[in-house]
C-alpha cells in the first residue's frame, strides 16, 4: 500500500502537465489545485481502503481524467458550449442564442443603476415594461402587450384573469405535455378554470366546439402543438372559424401559438409555424408565446391581445409574481429592435441567421474542417457529409433543415466515448451519433467557432493513445 502511495503523483508535478496548464488557462488557477488535491484525496483514500490491489495510472493519464473531473464537478455547472448537435433550439443547451446587440444591452443594464421604473421625463414612477410593449404591438398590429417569466407563466395568468371558476374550450388532440411533465391541463387546473375538452385526439369539428358552449364558457382555446404532429385521418377548426364562432356567442379566443415566430419561416423552409401576427390578423383576443424560441430572444412569455383583455391580465395579483426582470427587459428589447428591418434580421438575430445560411457555405466549411480533424490521433477518419438539422424546442417537430457537418469515426476510443471526451472538454463540445460515427453538425456551429471544434478533436489525441498502449 506504501508503494501504491508513493506512485501518485505530487499536486506540483501534474500542475505542469499539459491539461491541466491548459485549465488553468481557461479556468482560476485556484480551482485547478483544488481540484487536483481534492481528487488526490479521494484517490489516495481509495487505495487505503481497497480490498485488492489498484492500479496507480500514469501521471498523463491521471492529469486528463482529473482534468475531466475538474470540468464536470468543480466548475460551475453553467457554462459556454458549443452546440455540433444540429438542433438550433436545444432546450437542454439555453434554445436560442442571443443577437450582439441584446448581449451588449445586457451589460450595460447590468453594470449599474438603470431607469427600469422611472419616467426620465417627469422623474415619477413608471411601467417597467413600457417601452418592450410598445415594440411588441408595433410589430405585431397587438393593442396591447404584456411580458412574464415564461409561456407557461402566460398561461397560467391569462386563464386566472380571465377563466377562473369557469370553463374554458380545448381540443382533446390540442391537450400538450411539454418539457418537464408541464401539462396544460394541469396549468388549466391551477390556475381556478375548468376544462372542457371536445372532440377526438385526430379530429375536431367547430361543431363540436359550439356543442360544448354554454353560460360558464370564459374562452375557446386554440393550443399550437408544436412539439408533436398528428397525420392521417385528422380534421381541425381553424383560427378564423374559431374566432367567428366566439364573437357570434360573445365570448373570447385564446390562440397558444408557444414557439412564437415574428416572421413566417416559409422563407427557410418551414411550413406550417403560425406567426403572431397572422394569429392577431385573424382576430385571437388573446395570444400567447415564448420569448426564447423561435423569436430568438431570452426566456419570456409573452402577452398579447386586445386592450381590454391584457389590462385585466396585468392586474391580477398573480402578475407580480410572475414580472421579468431589467436583464430579461434589455434583452428583449434589443433583439424586438431588430426585427424593425426584416431583411437585417435574417442575419442579426443568430437563430435566423443559422436558418439562412446556404447549404453551400455549411459545404464549403465542412470540406476545410474534416482533412483538419483526420489527422487527430484519436481520428481514425472524418469527412465532409451532408445531413440533416432540426429546429428542437418544441418547434416543427415533423421538418428538417438540410445541413452539411463532419463524420468522425474514432481510433482507440469508441463513439460514445469520444462524444463524453468532447462534453468533459474545455470548450465543451456537444455533437450527436448517427450509424456508429459522431456527427458535428455546423447548421448549430458558427464560423468564429471553427478553430475551437478543430482543437477539441486534436485534444482528443492523448487519451486515444494512452488506450492504445
């Protein structure tokens, strides 16, 4: 046992090997010795308490799995990444990347004291949100707007203010579960109204929507379900039959469009996404959507609708608990400001320059890249592919974004434990495995970050060779 402890190396000697010289440059320095004498700890107590003898690695294969083990427990869990998946809103990476402009915005609030409350004009106490509504209703025909923590938050309000005690109209094939078991019927439940769910799960008449009506109807509701799709034998009403049916029995319409798309994406591609303003066109007295979807702006829900509907929403009691903050506020407004020029956002707000980034151009990157990564010693292979991308976070679950990436097929390690390595890196790397080869997908991956993906192949080098010998 002696012996097995004198073989582990000293904190100082792995200090200077090169993956953990390379933490401390992306890390505290602190942090890295810590880690180190923590692991050694922990090594050095399972050797005294083993049953049999262990095996002592080398000081270079110890260095790269404390180093690991440094990037998966002691850093902070949340951190930068770069996303090789092919999925543009991956939920379990933050969805949508945020534009230059609202990560500029936020520094400046955050730095100091802002006029969050305050009219700089007449010195009084003013609407938090009055200038993110006022963008919101100019760019979607809205008379009013109204921003909380999230869609689910939205929901929740909008039917509280507007529905509790009574009965609100869904369309069983409508009824969603999302991320995180959030259920609407649940949130329905929660918030003091009623649900009464008409039709089938594949089909839905305005019959059966007028069927159901009744003196304790508040809403008919309309649920976008974007994160699956019913095909086949189906039948739904439409908005427009939805809206009607509601004025002709002086009631309301709840259109929950979730993913909330400002511009219609049939310019990339994808049909069948309602946009918030079509939705306000055709007469929804309320809609409702996620900030950090498909408008590619921080975790939001967002209110919109007519005035005297949004008035009554903003003050229920519920409201405060629910208010976003100044950095949420900066950060919306700055990506809103974008959309003012349709044709500049296809490029400044990052999620639709991703959408609008020609094939050829993923190609061209995809070509120059693989020769690079082919000659990594842990690369047994890599070449350009053609593939394909999705949008994720509930959005066009059933379509497809053509892409271009690199197919790696590793030596001395196997697929999933390549994909582990790139995920225990710094930067850490998240890709996907598709016929027994890893696939970085560049639809997910921008330029400025071509260099970084190169190295964290290349860095793959020493554990590939230390399996091999």
């Amino acid at each position: 046992m002696s012996n097995l402890l004198r073989n582990i190396p000293s904190v100082s000697e792995l200090l200077e090997s090169p993956p953990l010289k390379r933490l401390s440059d992306s890390v505290s320095r602190n942090v890295v010795v810590s880690g180190v004498r923590n692991f050694l700890g922990g090594m050095r107590d399972e050797v005294r308490s083993a049953a049999a003898d262990v095996t002592v690695p080398s000081a270079g294969e110890l260095a790269e799995r404390i180093a690991r083990w440094i990037m998966t427990e002691e850093n902070p869990p949340l951190r930068p990444v770069i996303n090789a998946t092919g999925v543009l809103l991956h939920t379990g990476l933050g969805r949508a990347p945020l534009a230059k402009e609202a990560v500029e915005d936020i520094a400046a609030i955050a730095r100091g004291y802002s006029s969050l409350e305050v009219d700089l004009a007449t010195g009084e106490r003013s609407n938090r949100a009055r200038s993110v509504e006022r963008l919101l209703t100019e760019l979607t025909g809205a008379q009013a707007a109204a921003v909380v923590n999230n869609n689910a938050g939205a929901t929740m309000l909008t039917l509280a203010a507007l529905a509790a005690g009574k009965e609100v109209v869904v369309s069983r094939g409508q009824l969603v579960e999302i991320g995180g078991s959030y259920r609407l019927p649940d949130v329905m439940a929660a918030s003091g109204a009623t649900l009464r769910e008409v039709g089938t799960t594949n089909k839905t008449r305005i019959g059966d929507y007028e069927a159901a009506l009744s003196e304790q109807t508040a809403a008919l509701m309309r649920v976008h379900t974007s994160n699956y799709k019913i095909v086949g034998f189906t039948e739904s009403a439409s908005l427009e039959e939805l809206v009607a049916l509601a004025k002709k029995h002086k009631t309301h319409v709840i259109d929950d469009i979730g993913s909330g798309a400002i511009v219609d994406l049939a310019q990339f591609g994808l049909a069948d996404e309602p946009t918030v303003g079509g939705s306000i066109a055709a007469g929804a007295d309320v809609v409702l959507l996620s900030g950090d979807k498909l408008l590619g702006g921080p975790q939001c829900g967002i209110i919109l609708g007519r005035r005297a509907l949004v008035e009554r929403i903003v003050q229920h009691p519920m409201m405060r608990a629910l208010r976003v903050d100044k950095i949420t506020l900066a950060a919306l407004a700055a990506t809103l400001r974008l959309y003012r020029d349709p044709d500049a956002c296809r490029q400044s707000v990052p999620l639709l320059s991703m959408l609008s980034t020609p094939l050829e151009n993923l190609k061209n990157r995809a070509e120059r890249l693989a020769p690079q990564m082919a000659v990594a010693g842990a690369v047994a292979s890599a070449e350009a592919i053609e593939c394909e991308a999705c949008l994720g976070g509930g959005s066009a679950p059933a379509q497809r974004v053509a892409s271009f990436g690199i197919a790696i097929t590793p030596k001395g390690m196997s697929t999933v434990q390549m994909i582990k390595a790139l995920r225990s890196g710094a930067p850490s790397v998240f890709a996907r495995i598709q016929n027994d080869r890893l696939i970085l997908d560049l639809r997910t991956v921008v330029p400025a970050e071509d260099m970084a993906l190169v190295q964290a192949v290349e860095r793959l080098t020493q554990p590939a060779e230390a399996a091999q010998g």
